[in-house]
C-alpha cells in the first residue's frame, strides 16, 4: 500500500514548535485519512506565524486548468478544532474568515476526537462537487465560472470585456449599477445568456 499522502508533518516541522497535543491530533488525523478513497489533492500542515493553532488545509483545484478553486482548512487550538474555507496569504498563512460559512465546523474533545471530527468535515467538503460554466464568443472564451454544484456558491470567476459581445457586457453593468460599475458579476451572466458549456471538474459525480 502506497503512502498516506495526507496531512504529511512539515519537513522541519520543528520550526512550528508543535506540541504533544498537536503532534497527538495531527497523527491520529494521518490515522483518519489512511484509507481515503477520493482523489489525492494538495495538503499541507503548518502554523501562521500570529497565531498558537495548528493549521491543516486541503486545497481543491480544476484539474484540467490547475486553477485553484477552494482551500478548507481546520484550526486546532487546545481542546477545539474549527474548520471552514480559508483564505490563503503570502508566506503560507491559512486564515479563518472573521464570520463563518455554511461549511464552518467546531469541535471539542480530546486529540482522537478533534482529529476525527476534522477528518470527517474533510472527506465531505473536499467531495462537495464543482462545476465549471463557459461562455463563448466568435470561438473564445469570455467568462468562466466555478461554482459549488449543490449550493450555487460561486467559486472563482472570469470575464475579458475584450472578448465578450459589448451588449453582454452592458447588460451586466447596468444590473450592478449600485455596486462598482467597473465589475462584472459573471454570477448573473446567466440572466442573459446561457452558458456555452458546462463541466464537473471535481467531487463526488451529480444524479
């Protein structure tokens, strides 16, 4: 059996001073995702460099494009382990948002119960599915956009005014006419034009 890929100790994890009790939910959080069957992504473990929490994260991407779409991450501080989408930052610093999402979870316990409840939120979000929706134009692509499949949470998102029909873009002005006029909201592209296609790039497969 190959190796466990997930949540694999920093190199000079020494450098982050970890404790027994985060060494002791970071080993029981490798025993929880030995036998994942889902597709191996990126995960790292570290520390931000203003904070005492332990910090594991997995990070989803399109794997056709290598555009990175959502990084989940848990904090585990003493006897609670908080988990949501995090912001990523320069130097490797994974940041919880000051108000929670949907996704967020806590738990309380001991270092096998705090690793079990991140495993578990771990092997669901990181299946949650994702959809990519294109738009095309005389052949090139204008607008894309990733959503979370069973929530419509948009993702990541692009539009090129260079490329898009002026009306399209127009249009799109116009209906965010209270927020900045310089942005587009490929969110509600849809309201005006269907999308050229649309792709699950990742989790588990829609009904």
């Amino acid at each position: 059996m190959s190796e466990n890929p997930w949540f694999c100790p920093p190199r000079y994890y020494h450098w982050y001073r970890f404790g027994p009790g985060e060494l002791a939910f970071l080993s029981e959080l490798r025993k929880c995702t030995a036998f994942w069957i889902i597709p191996e992504t990126h995960s790292e473990v570290l520390r931000n460099e203003d904070e005492a929490a332990l910090v594991a994260v997995a990070q989803v991407s399109d794997p056709e494009s290598g555009t990175g779409l959502a990084t989940f991450g848990v904090h585990m501080a003493g006897p609670t382990v908080r988990g949501d989408l995090v912001s990523g930052h320069s130097y490797a610093m994974y940041y919880l948002p000051d108000e929670p999402t949907s996704l967020a979870m806590e738990a309380t316990g001991n270092s096998r119960v705090l690793a079990e409840a991140a495993a578990a939120w771990f092997e669901a979000v990181l299946q949650k599915p994702v959809v990519r929706y294109e738009w095309d134009h005389d052949g090139q692509v204008y607008a894309r956009l990733y959503e979370f499949a069973d929530t419509g949470q948009g993702l990541v998102e692009m539009y090129n005014r260079n490329l898009a029909p002026h009306e399209v873009t127009e249009s799109l002005l116009t209906y965010n006419h209270e927020a900045n006029r310089s942005w587009v909201d490929v969110g509600e592209l849809g309201r005006f034009v269907d999308p050229t296609r649309t792709v699950q790039v990742w989790g588990r497969p829609l009904a």
